[in-house]
C-alpha cells in the first residue's frame, strides 16, 4: 500500500511539473511593475507559447507613436509580398518627350537617380540622343496626399508623400567657407530650382522639406532626373512639366527595378524610423488592394481589413501609418497579436542588450515594443505603451529588462 502510494504522489509530482513547464516557460515576478503604470499606460509581457506572464490596462486604447510602423509593415507584407519592388518607367512619345512615371519608390535617392539614368542614357544615345519636354508622371498616387498630424516645418519626418519622389523630399544644404549655399551631400546637386527655398529658410546648415503645393515635390525630381540626363550627355531643348503617361501610344524604353525587396524597405523602414517610407508603403498596399489612384484613405481601408481578417482586431483607429497622428489608437491586448504575426520578421528590428524593438516618442507619448532574446533563441514579446505626458519608460524597460536578462 505504501509502495503504490509513493507511484502515485511521483506520478503527481511529475504531472504538475510538467503542467507547470507546459503552461508557463516564466518564473520571475514582474509584479514591482505595478505601481510605476499609470492610468494612462499599459504593459504586456508574454512567453514564447502564448501566456501573459504580466499585464495591466492592456484593453483601453492608447496612441502608439511610432510603433505602429511594425503593423504598417505588416499590412505591406501582406498585400505587396516580401519580394516585392518598386519601380519607375521611363516613356517616349512621338514627339520626342522623355515621360517618367513613378510608382511610389520610397527609396529614390540621388545615387539610384544617377544609376538609373545612366542605364536609360545607354538606349537613348543614337536614336533619342535629343530630347523635347521632360514630362512627369504623378498619378499613381491622388494629389495632394494629406497625412494626419505632419505639419510645415524643416523636419524631414513632416515629409509629404507622392508617386514620383527623391531624396525623401527632402534637400540637405549647408554654407561652404565662402559663405555660399552648396549640397551637404557630395552625390546631390543643390539645384537652382530649390536654391530660393535654401536662401528664405535663413539656416547655415540643415534640411529643408519639399511642399506638395504647386507640384514642387515632382517638379524637383524632374530637375534632378534632367540634371543626371545633362551629366550623361543628352541634350534637352524644352521645358520639365507635369502630364500622364498614354500606353497605348506612348513607348516604353526602360523601366527600372529597385534594387532592393520589400523586407530590405522594411528594414530600413525600422532602423530609421522614417515617416515618408511608412506612409508610402501604406498608400502602395492600397493600391494593390483597390487599384489607382493611391490615396490614404485606400491605405487605412486595406489595414483595417487586414487587421480584422487576418490579425482578428476589430478596435483599432489608423489615421496614417507611421505613427506622428496623435488620433492613431490601439490597445497593448491587439499590439500583441500585432508582434506575435511580425515574429518572423523580428530580425529588421533594431537590436540592443538581447532586444530586437521599435520605439516610438511624441510629445507626452513614449512607446516600445519587441522581443526579449533569450539564449536558446526564445522570444518573449512585450509592449510597452506610456501616454502619460512625463513620465519616462526607462524604469520599467530595466525592470524587464532584468528579470530576463
């Protein structure tokens, strides 16, 4: 009897030990967190297999920052695919009119420029070696696209969006040892079309933003497009205007392919954080999910239908997608099934102190989410969001980040 007896409380033993390992792969005590989070903020710790160890407010809707670009990123997964690329076409019509038209490239910068129009040069020299009118194409996306909470200023995250876009929209300048205006950038022309904007902005150094009034973000890229094409030698005898591409009697003479994928984007989506980049993407994924012309309102459309049939988030407010609207709100509960659908993805986000995460600050807002590391390559995801204005998040990522480490 006692023989059979001491089976059966080893055999209870073992049972719960194995429930326990089952049910949680979490032993700390994360509790200290509680009286560091307001009413205004919400944390939420979980293990590998899907238990909350530690949560609190994590159902009332708070503005995320810039974390939100995770999701974004997830959105453009999902109706772009990660293989996905960008591309500009180049066009010529029978009266000799070089067309350009853009598809929302979030990475034109002036080294891709010059590339692309010296490939371009190569089948134009002989044949077109002249050219009329520059003519831009823009309608890809509807104008004036309008993202919720950027304002006029000199801060490239107030960047506007657009279909045919360089350099983020954005010119780097600086005063040379003469006192004279030139690019803070060897591989950019400051280019006269922009010097007066240079001159009225009064800095000795900085970064102004292009406006999308009077076509201005499109305009410029036509003048650094043609200051590339006078740099390969092709001559131009007319004038840079906007107008559309006519397929079916237009030519196509070189389309150009981005170098880099949709997951190489979203990963320096992540590492920079950068507000022009989100917001393409989201008005892309729009695009292909309602056709053109690309607008916000197409963008938030196919996230909301992602997030509710994918994600099974049904309260979620998307404004935008990268985070600087202040009416963005979600809660910890949904972020979390937002980073449990990026754990495959989980290595474009910035890494520090065995933490792969995304930060996000507005004024009164500081916001984190990610991965804990551990070393048998577990990921224990978290969210971290604090809308109470003041208040530093330092405290409790130092809690986590201890009881993991």
């Amino acid at each position: 009897m006692l023989k059979l007896a001491f089976k059966f409380s080893s055999g209870l033993l073992l049972f719960l030990l194995l429930f326990v390992k089952t049910t949680t792969l979490y032993c700390g005590n994360l509790d200290v967190l509680e009286h560091l989070i307001g009413d205004r903020d919400a944390v939420l710790v979980a293990d590998p297999k899907g238990h909350i160890v530690f949560s609190k407010n994590v159902d009332i809707q708070l503005i995320p920052a810039s974390t939100l670009k995770i999701f974004t990123a997830l959105v453009a997964i999902h109706y772009l695919g990660s293989d996905y690329k960008f591309f500009t076409e180049f066009y010529m019509d029978r009266h000799s009119n070089l067309k350009i038209k853009g598809y929302g490239d979030p990475l034109l910068i002036s080294e891709t420029v010059a590339e692309m129009i010296h490939h371009l040069s190569m089948g134009l020299r002989g044949k077109y070696s002249i050219i009329n009118d520059l003519i831009l194409d823009d309608s890809y996306f509807g104008l004036p696209t309008v993202i919720p909470g950027v304002n006029v200023s000199y801060e490239p995250y107030d960047a506007p969006n657009g279909a045919l876009c360089v350099n983020f929209n954005t010119v780097n300048f600086k005063r040379n040892k003469n006192g004279v205006y030139v690019s803070a950038e060897s591989q950019t022309p400051l280019l006269p079309f922009i010097l007066p904007r240079v001159k009225a902005s009064q800095m000795d150094h900085g970064r102004i933003v292009l406006s999308s009034q009077k076509n201005e973000i499109t305009r410029y890229a036509g003048q650094l497009f043609l200051y590339f094409l006078k740099k390969e030698g092709i001559r131009f005898n007319g004038s840079i205007g906007l107008g559309k591409v006519q397929k079916e009697a237009d030519k196509l003479i070189y389309r150009y392919v981005s170098s880099f994928s949709l997951i190489q984007t979203l990963s320096k989506l992540l590492e920079y954080s950068n507000n022009f980049i989100a917001n393409q993407l989201l008005i892309t994924a729009g695009v292909k999910a309602y056709g053109p012309p690309g607008n916000l309102d197409k963008g938030i459309r196919a996230a909301l239908i992602y997030a509710k049939n994918i994600l099974e988030i049904d309260h979620v407010q998307i404004e935008e997608g990268s985070g600087i609207s202040r009416k963005n709100r979600i809660s910890a509960r949904d972020f979390y099934k937002i980073l449990n659908a990026f754990i495959p993805h989980y290595f474009l986000m910035r890494q520090a102190d065995k933490m792969y995460f995304k930060t996000g600050t507005l004024k009164g807002i500081h916001t984190r989410a990610g991965y804990i590391k551990k070393k048998n390559g577990e990921l224990y995801p978290f969210v971290m969001m604090i809308n109470t204005p003041g208040k530093s998040p330092k405290p409790m990522m130092d809690i986590i980040q201890r009881e993991f480490n």
